[in-house]
C-alpha cells in the first residue's frame, strides 16, 4: 500500500462582518454588532435668517441714514439728530438687522444701533421689550458673525444702561433673552 501524505489545505476563514444596529435593542446586545452612535443634533449648525424688515425698509429709504465715505473708512450720515428719532420705531427695526450679513444691511444696522445707543442712552429704557425678538433671532441664527455682533450690542446696551439708569438695570430682561446661551 502506498503511503498517504496528508498536504495541508489552506483554507480562508471567513469572519462575519460586524452588523450595525441601533441602540436600545435586541440586536445590539448580540455577538458582533456595532452600535451606532445618536444622530447629531446640530446645536451649532448655522440656521437660515428669514428675510428681516431692516432690509425692507432699508430698500423702501425709510431710514433717514446714508452712507458717508471717509478716510477712516465708512460711516453713517444720519439725515435727522439721533435725539429727534422716534426711538419706539427705529430701535427695534435696527436691531433686527443684527440677522443680516450681507453689505450694506449688515454695517447699517450694527453701526446704526451703536450711534442710537449712544447718543440717546436716555430713550432706550422703554423700549427695551421691544428689542428682545430681534436680538433672541439673531442669537438663534448661530453665525459667528451675528452672534458676536449681538453680544457686543448687548454690551454695549448694558453700559450705557448702567451710566443713566443704574437702579433699572434690574428690570431688565437677561433671562429671556439669554436662553439660548
């Protein structure tokens, strides 16, 4: 009888590939599974801002504001004093601009809030309700730039809240519009 030589055969051995299953289920808790991980929420992700009234009544010429060229850069030509403003009218349409990014909406509205803040700090107080829509919109887009922006307005608003009304500073409205923070 002739001798046998075993050869050894090389055989591939196949693993099973890890399935993926949901959380929370039966199928996770089994042998060669992978759990997925949650969806993202997009906290941060940046939200489309809605068309804002700033920019309508900007296009109409209801404000009475133009653009001043200089060479320090650019600069708004009010048309009317500052103190003569209807500050129950304009205030809140400028800081509804604070949502837009694109120029000239975006340098009109911030500078716009800036001069009014400072040279009728003493008008602001009773329309400070007004003002917590539009500045909780521009918080809740989550673009850096109208994020930062908003946050300096808000500094800038409390300083010069707390030069003319110290004791009404109190009255103020932090908790609804710092919600989302």
């Amino acid at each position: 009888m002739a001798s046998q030589v075993l050869v050894p055969v090389n055989r591939t051995i196949k693993k099973k590939q890890d399935e993926e299953a949901e959380g929370f289920t039966l199928k996770a808790g089994m042998k060669n599974t992978k759990v997925k991980g949650p969806p993202s929420a997009n906290a941060f992700k940046e939200r489309p801002a809605k068309p804002t009234s700033f920019r309508k009544f900007y296009e109409r010429g209801d404000f009475p504001i133009q653009l001043e060229h200089d060479t320090k850069g650019n600069k708004i030509a009010w048309k009317v004093e500052i103190e003569k403003l209807d500050f129950h009218h304009y205030l809140p349409l400028f800081f509804d601009g604070l949502c837009e990014v694109t120029h000239p909406y975006e340098f009109f509205s911030r500078q716009g809030v800036h001069d009014m803040l400072e040279h009728g700090s003493h008008k602001v107080l009773p329309v400070i309700p007004q003002l917590i829509i539009p500045i909780k919109n521009a918080l809740n887009t989550r673009k850096k730039s109208s994020v930062c922006t908003s946050l300096k307005i808000l500094q800038h608003l409390v300083i010069s809240a707390n030069l003319y009304w110290t004791k009404s500073l109190c009255s103020l409205p932090y908790r609804q519009i710092c919600q989302f923070l």
